[in-house]
C-alpha cells in the first residue's frame, strides 16, 4: 500500500496492512513542513527462534509505533530528538514500513517460555 505524502492533511489518513499472523493499523496525519506522523499499533503472532535454544516459538506482538515521515531529506538542527523515516520520492510504502519493523522486532533478544523459567 503506497500513499503519496502530499495527500497527507491534518485529518488522520487511515490504513491498515497485515503480514501473515501480523497487522499493522494506525493512521497518518501531517504535522508540520514536510513532516507527516504515523502512529500505529502493531499486533498478533510471529515466528521466531529462542535465542538461548534456537527452538522455534510463536511469539506475542502488541507494540505501539509512533515516528514521523519526512518528504525528502530530514535537515534537523539538534534542538528536538525525532524518530524520522525519510522518503526521497514523496510517497510512502505501509507494506515496507511493516517489514522493517518486523524485522526490528525480530533482530531483538527473545526467549522461550521453557528458557524464561
């Protein structure tokens, strides 16, 4: 799901996409300059090895996701810590933005039920 930025207004746009057992709902709202908030909550199941034992597990995801999109390049002058993604064509891929964080969420230390004990 590509959606150009500059369509973005102060009315929230919603979306959702779903990957596999995993989906990905929230909406985008422009917020200032080139800025464009996304705030979204990512849930359900994912696949993932222990990391103690390597044995595969169904881990449960339910994380909240807010950062901003900026069209172009993000000039920052220091004064504020954003979490800024940069699109360099003005639009914006729901589909990819769901993969990077999967992958996120995946690249993070997790363990079995049968380690945690």
């Amino acid at each position: 799901m590509r959606i150009v930025l500059r369509k973005v207004t102060k009315s929230p746009l919603d979306f959702e996409v779903k990957s596999n057992e995993i989906t990905f709902k929230g909406y985008l709202e422009y917020h200032s300059a080139k800025l464009i908030l996304l705030k979204a909550k990512i849930s359900g199941t994912l696949e993932k090895s222990c990391d103690i034992c390597a044995q595969d597990f169904d881990l449960e995801v339910d994380e909240e996701i807010e950062f901003f999109i900026n069209d172009g390049i993000f000039e920052d002058d220091g004064s504020t810590e954003l979490d800024v993604v940069e699109s360099l064509d003005g639009n914006v891929d729901i589909q990819e933005l769901l993969h990077s964080e999967i992958e996120l969420i995946r690249s993070d230390y997790h363990s079995c039920d049968n380690c945690k004990s």
